[in-house]
C-alpha cells in the first residue's frame, strides 16, 4: 500500500503550483516555506485552512476555484523516477496493491495520467469522507478495498504523518527519502523490491 506524493513520484513543483493557482485566483500571497513543506503531505482542506485561519468562507471559496482549475496543467509537473507502470505490474504479481492518499480530488485523474489506475486493488484519499492522515482511516478504508488484512499489508510513505497511521492501523511500515525517520527506510523507491523481500524471509 503506497502513499503517492514523495513516493510515486516528486510532486513538490506540481502541489506549489496547484496551491499558488488558487491563491492567485483570491488576491492572495503564494505559499510561504512551511506552506510549500506541508503541502507535500497534508491534504487540501488542511492547507486550505491553515492559510484560512478559521474563516470558513474563505475555505470554501478555495475549494471551489480547485474544482475549476484543469489538473493536466499540474501533473505535467510530477516527478516519478522512472516509468512506474511496469515496475507496478512487477509488484502486482507477487502483492495486492493499494493507494491511501491525503490527495482528495485529483486522485482518479492522477492514476490514470500515471497509467497505473487498473493496477490498485484498493484506493483510498482524502476524497472519501473519512479523516486525513495522520488519523489511520484513509489506510483502513483501503485495506478493507482491497481485501486484506491490516497484519499482511506493509505502508509505504515519506512523512511521519504517514509513519503515525501506519502504527494506528496496524500495519508494517517504509519509510522513503529523508523526510521520515524509520528503522525500515529505502533512499530511492526503486530499492522497494529488496526490502520485500527481506521482510518476506522474516526481517524484523
């Protein structure tokens, strides 16, 4: 089960532009740099009301000029680190696979412009109304999707907000890049596959 920011690919220039496209739109000033870190993670309600600070108008007027803005503009600035499809299809014949994201709207657009949307067993997001991580929900309704069990499924994510719901739901987890600290961590996530199997043959 994948996180999909920071792990399927580097979204850091496509979330900064998708936020500053709104913020735009509303006179607003672009995100500042604890803004630009936590968009990486969080999910939009979350940003939104960060900038928000409580006026609930202006929440909802940035979520409105998101459903307006056309997504196609923003993944051609996602990152992967390589043609993610087969590496996908190489995984799928040995795992059921999932997605529990803090992204909300753009996931099913997002797997399909990835070419990996018919590959999930389970996808879960922001979208579904059920609360963000770090709270475990997105990662149980997935599970629950794709028909397995919490004690089977390994979490793979690049944040701590993703470490937090794995241990509350139960379920192993892999850490990616520097941003997570994790006694199971990967730099590159094309080392995936060897961590698998080392926690297949009984790695603690």
């Amino acid at each position: 089960m994948f996180d999909a920011d920071g792990v399927l690919f580097d979204s850091d220039e496509s979330n900064v532009a998708y936020y500053n496209a709104i913020f735009t739109r509303m006179s607003e000033p672009p995100l500042d740099a604890d803004e630009c870190a936590a968009c990486v993670y969080h999910a939009a309600d979350q940003v939104f009301r960060t900038r928000a600070l409580g006026d609930e108008a202006r929440v909802a007027r940035m979520h409105e000029i998101g459903k307006t803005l056309d997504f196609r503009q923003f993944f051609d600035l996602l990152r992967p680190p390589f043609e993610l499809r087969p590496f996908m299809l190489d995984l799928k014949r040995r795992f059921r696979l999932g997605i529990a994201t803090n992204r909300s709207a753009t996931i099913p657009a997002l797997l399909h412009h990835l070419e990996i949307a018919d590959l999930f067993d389970g996808v879960a997001s922001a979208r579904d109304d059920v609360r963000p991580k770090p709270a475990p929900d997105i990662l149980q309704l997935c599970i629950e999707r794709a028909n397995a069990n919490a004690d089977e499924t390994v979490y793979v994510g690049d944040a701590e907000t993703d470490r937090i719901a794995a241990e509350a739901a139960g379920v192993r987890f892999i850490g990616i890049g520097h941003r997570v600290e994790h006694h199971h961590r990967i730099p590159v996530l094309g080392e995936l596959p060897r961590l698998l199997d080392q926690l297949a043959n009984g790695a603690s």
